[in-house]
C-alpha cells in the first residue's frame, strides 16, 4: 500500500471504484461541506474536492479536504500547477498528508482567464506530469526536485486526469502513458458521451498495456437540463456531446429525470468496457442525486472501509 | 522582434498634459515594422494630439523625432539637444528605448507611449505573434522548433492538455493549440518519440525568475584604455 487510503484498497482489491465531486463553496461557510460529505457518505469510496475549479475563487481543497474527514469522509484533493510554484506544491503536499489526506490529483489546471480573477498572474512553474513525477519521487524516496532528500516523506496515492475527447486524439493514449510514466495510481477521466470514441481511446489503453498499470476510472456527468447539455457540447473546450444526447435530453418530459437515467446506462455500459475500473460522478452543483445516482446503477452497496 | 501598441490617444494625452514642450521620439528598428512607434506612427500621433488641443483649448508644443534604435545610445545622442530642451520625451519606441532615455537624462521625465508586448514575429500584414518569452535556455529543438513556453496558455512542458479543441487552445479558440502544432510538427519529421517521453521540471533560474538578467561578453568589452580613446573621439 502507498498510503493505505480507502481508494487505493478498493482499487488494489480488484473491486470497481466509485469517486465523486464536491465543489467547495464560494464562502468560509464549512456548512455546505458539512452538508455534502453527510448526504453523500456511502455512495461512493471518496471524494473529490476541487481546486478552485475554472479558476474560480473558492474555499480551498485541502482545508476542505479537513472538513469532510471529520465526517468520516474520504477525500481526493485536487491539486493544480496554476496558483502555486514547486515550493508551495510540495510544502502543499507535505501539509495535505500531515493532516491525513490521502489521495492526490495532480492537474495542470484551468486557465485563470475562465475564472473570477482574470487579472491574476498565473504560475505554470510544472504541467501535470512533472508534477506527478515531482510527487512521486517525493513519495517513494523523499526526493524534492531540487534534489534536497527529506526524512517521513508523503503517503499518498497519485491520480491523474485524462480527457480521450482532446485534440490530438491520436495521442491522447500516450498523454496517459506519459502519465503513468511519471506515477499515476489512477485516472479520472473527463466525462464521457460519445461511448464510441472512449472504446476506441480504450482499445488503445489497452493494446499498451495500461490497463494493467493504471486503475483507469471513466468519468460521467449527471445532467440536469437540455440548456447544460448543450452548453458541455458548445461551451466547454475538449468536451464532445453527440447531437443524439442533446436532443434526448431536449425531448424528455422530465430532464432532471432523463439526465439521471441517461447517466445510470451509462454507468452500466462503461462497467462492461474492460479496463475500466470505477466511475467518478461529476455531479458539479447537483451533488443531492449521487446516492441516486448510485443505487440506479447497481454501485451499492460500496466495500466497507475499516 | 519586439511587438508593440501604442497607448490609446486619450491616456497619452492625460500623460502629457502638464507639460508644454513634448519631444516625441520614434524608432525605426521593431517598432517601426510593427506600425507602433516609426516615423508615420509618430507623425500621426503628434497630429492627433495637436488636434485634440485645438478642440480642448489646450496650448502645446509638440516635436517628431525619430532615432534609428532607440536602445542605444549612440542614436539617442543624436537628438540629445532636443531632449534637454524639451520638458518631457514621449518615447514611442518599446520600453527600452524609453528606459535608455531615461537612464542617459535621470533628471528629465520621459513617458512611454507605447505599451510593450512581447518577442514575436510578422505573420501577414498587420498580424503580429508572440514566440519567445526570453526563458533563457531554449528547447525548441525538443517540440519540432515550436516554442510551447509561449505559445502554449499554460506553458506546458508535456501539452497539450484536456482543452485542446479542434486543435485551438481552450483560452482562445482563435488561437492554434502550440501542443497541437508541436505534434504535427513532430509527426512531420518522424520524431514523435521526443513527445512520448516526459519532459521534467524546467530551470527556470536561467528565466527572468532568478532574477534581471545582465549578460558580459569579456572578450567583446572595450579595456578602460580603448573605452578613454573612444569618449575622447566623441
Ligand atoms: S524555449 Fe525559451 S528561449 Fe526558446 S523560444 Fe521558448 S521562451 Fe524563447
Ligand atoms: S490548449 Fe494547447 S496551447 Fe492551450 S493551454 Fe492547452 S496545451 Fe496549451
């Protein structure tokens, strides 16, 4: 075991893994936290919590990270190359495993110009496989990338992120195996519509061999209207919605209905896709349907962690 | 190159306000090619100005000058009278034109009309685009001579990242993916490999972040003999 987390022994086990996401608020009110790590303990084996997604100011992952532990809720921090330099990632790291975090995602990051401070100056000091790399060195021999060996290095488990739907395709698989190169435990992968293409991008994780050393964990998106269907396929750069989902979910009585079940047989059809290990349910400001979500799609109940 | 834009009209004119005699001083090496700061440029912003005056009721005394670089001292000595004699210069060459003004006349204001953007090159007429950000140690012969420390938004070592669209960068969907570009290029010549390994952390010591840069080429400096000869010629 690298850190022992729940994660990693579900994942370790052979079992199929469930993670989903919390946004942090927009506050220093720990409530809405509180409130999700309660509603959500459970339904799946942990967490994510996002670093200031799209580079939007909120409360900050590893201090969230804290607050749903004390709810008995097991945390994946996010951590992004954007707002901090190495000295403030890996001082980040050391804290985030001194308190008990566990697992890690390592991101390049959203570009501060999608956000609400556009006038910030970003850093960029590392990309995302440096960091991984970075981080694992870090973890196994308490190397800093400056070459400085410390004593009671890191425990944590390294995941990445991997979008199959970003240009150029062809090399999205190697993207992961540069990846896996640098140290990456698990993958979360982009949410996934067009089921084709995550095949094929599968196909080739798989003829490489990746499979076998990373537990790849396709992610999913709950949507709750046509209006965020639409807005995924026009508006998010790197994201592909086919037309056909669109209009299901443009024709449907009930959207919030017809989200959750379009999501349900979508779980249901990545969990026959082989080498994929789990799902990460990105329920971004609809986190109240994952236990839903969950029970639909036959993941309950989830191994119990000791 | 250096690629430049001149400050809008308005904030030049704020800039100037106080000061009765400007000596508007142009350049013709960069910023002359990028339609900033060369002779036409500056003529056509002392107009401007002169112009705005008249409307406003505002009285000036505007100059055109233009120095062949104005980087180096030897060309700003050439319009040294009409600097002194002038209450303020409004440099219209990159900033370092205006920083070397200001370092050869400490006691004399001089204003940048330009705003600096960035080491790029000409596209097509009228289209200008950044390149190089000076980080020191170039590795260009790694990404298929494309630079991703300044063409990639995020500076990625090992681009592209989940934004990548239809080959465009997330940040600017005007704008070629530098990852994309690397790839292709890459491709091109059959040296993908050198995208299939990892590229580690970058020393960026040698970058403007370790600090201002000053290069010294011994063998190129004058000895304080050759340097006394040279002033005494002057
Ligand atoms: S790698 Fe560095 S020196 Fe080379 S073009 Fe890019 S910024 Fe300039
Ligand atoms: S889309 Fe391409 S150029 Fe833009 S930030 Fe990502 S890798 Fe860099």
């Amino acid at each position: 075991m690298k850190a022992g987390s729940n994660l990693e022994k579900v994942l370790e086990s052979g079992k199929f893994a469930v993670t989903a996401e919390i946004g942090p608020p927009q506050s220093a009110n720990p409530e809405p936290l509180e409130h999700h790590a309660k509603m959500m303990k459970g339904f799946a084996d942990a967490f994510n919590l996002t670093d200031n997604q799209t580079a939007v100011v909120r409360l900050s992952s590893i201090a969230s990270a804290v607050i749903i532990m004390r709810e008995s809720v097991e945390p994946v921090i996010q951590m992004t190359c954007r707002d901090r330099n190495r000295i403030a990632l890996q001082s980040d790291l050391l804290g985030a495993s001194a308190l008990g975090v566990k697992n890690v995602l390592c991101l390049t990051g959203d570009h501060q110009t999608f956000g609400n401070e556009k006038g910030a100056k970003n850093v960029f000091d590392f990309d995302s496989v440096v960091e991984l790399q970075v981080f694992d060195a870090l973890r196994r021999e308490g190397r800093q990338v400056g070459g400085e060996v410390i004593k009671d290095p890191p425990k944590v488990y390294l995941g990445c992120a991997e979008n199959p739907f970003a240009t150029p395709y062809e090399f999205r698989v190697s993207r992961l195996a540069k990846k896996v190169a640098a140290g990456a435990d698990f993958c979360q992968t982009q949410a996934i519509f067009d089921m084709n293409m995550f095949e094929k991008w599968m196909d080739e994780v798989r003829a490489r061999g990746l499979d076998k050393k990373v537990h790849i964990l396709a992610g999913v998106i709950p949507m709750k209207s046509a209006g965020a269907a639409r807005y995924m396929k026009n508006k998010v750069p790197g994201m592909i919605v086919p037309n056909e989902i669109v209009d299901r979910m443009k024709n449907a009585k009930d959207a919030k209905e017809e989200g959750v079940k379009l999501c349900v047989e979508q779980i249901e059809h990545l969990k026959a896709v082989k080498g994929v290990h789990g799902v990460h349910i990105m329920a971004v400001a609809w986190e109240e349907i994952v236990p839903k979500v969950a029970e639909l799609a036959g993941l309950l109940p989830r191994p119990k962690s000791e | 190159m250096i690629v430049a834009k001149r400050k809008p009209l308005n904030e030049i004119a704020d800039m100037v306000a106080p000061y009765k005699k400007v000596a508007v001083i142009g350049c013709r090496s960069c910023v002359a090619i990028c339609l900033a700061g060369g002779e036409k440029e500056v003529k056509m912003t002392v107009s401007a100005l002169k112009v705005k005056n008249k409307k406003e009721g505002r009285r000036q005394e505007f100059e055109a000058l233009v120095v062949e670089r104005q980087c180096e001292k030897e060309f700003v000595k050439e319009v040294e009278d009409k600097i002194l004699s002038s209450d303020l210069v409004l440099s219209m060459a990159c900033s370092l034109g205006a920083q070397t003004i200001g370092d050869m006349y400490p006691d004399h204001l001089c204003f940048p009309g330009l705003n600096t953007g960035f080491f790029g090159v000409p596209e097509e007429q009228g289209v200008w685009s950044e390149k190089c950000v000076g980080c020191g140690n170039c590795i260009i012969h790694t990404t298929g001579g494309i630079c991703p420390i300044s063409r990639c938004a995020k500076s990625m070592l090992n681009g592209p990242c989940g934004g990548s669209s239809n080959r465009k960068c997330e940040v600017n969907l005007d704008i070629d993916c530098a990852w994309a570009a690397i790839y292709d290029r890459l491709k091109l010549q059959n040296r993908l490999d050198l995208i299939e390994s990892i590229t580690p952390a970058k020393d960026w010591s040698a970058s403007h972040a370790g600090g201002r840069r000053v290069y010294v080429r011994e063998d190129a400096r004058l000895t304080p003999h050759q340097k006394k000869g040279r002033e005494a010629v002057q």
